[in-house]
C-alpha cells in the first residue's frame, strides 16, 4: 500500500512534536502532582503513535530510496 504524500509529512512532524509534547506534559506532572504519575498514560499513547510514525516514514524512505537505486540500475545497465 503507497502511503500519499501528507501523511508521511504529517508523520515526519510528529517525530518531532511527539516527544515535545511528552516533554511538556511530563513538567506538568512535576510540578501538579509529584507524587501521582499520571504522564505514564499519554506517554504510552503518544509512544505507539510515534513507533508507527516512525514504521511509515522508514517505509517511505526505503521506497525512495529503491526507486532510485532502480533508476540508477537501470542507466547503468
């Protein structure tokens, strides 16, 4: 299945927001309540979300990459 264009970007994106966010949400959890970890919670979430990001935009990059190196093959050849 060929992932279209803007969801890889959007999942580029994500990569790095992802863990920004997290980052804030675990200052958060600092400073309101020390005691109770609630950021497990949304850090769990926001974990498999950036795993399967990261699947897509490595799969898009393999892509890439292979159609170039087919491209390139192909001239050689």
């Amino acid at each position: 299945m060929i992932v279209p264009m803007t969801k890889t970007l959007r999942a580029v994106k994500f990569l790095f927001i992802g863990p920004l966010i997290l980052g804030l949400l675990f200052v958060i959890n600092l400073m309101t309540s020390p005691g109770h970890w609630w950021v497990q919670w949304p850090a769990l979430g926001i974990g498999i979300a950036w795993v399967i990001c990261l699947i897509r935009v490595l799969g898009a990059v393999v892509l890439v990459c292979g159609i170039f190196g087919w491209r390139r093959w192909c001239r050689t050849s």
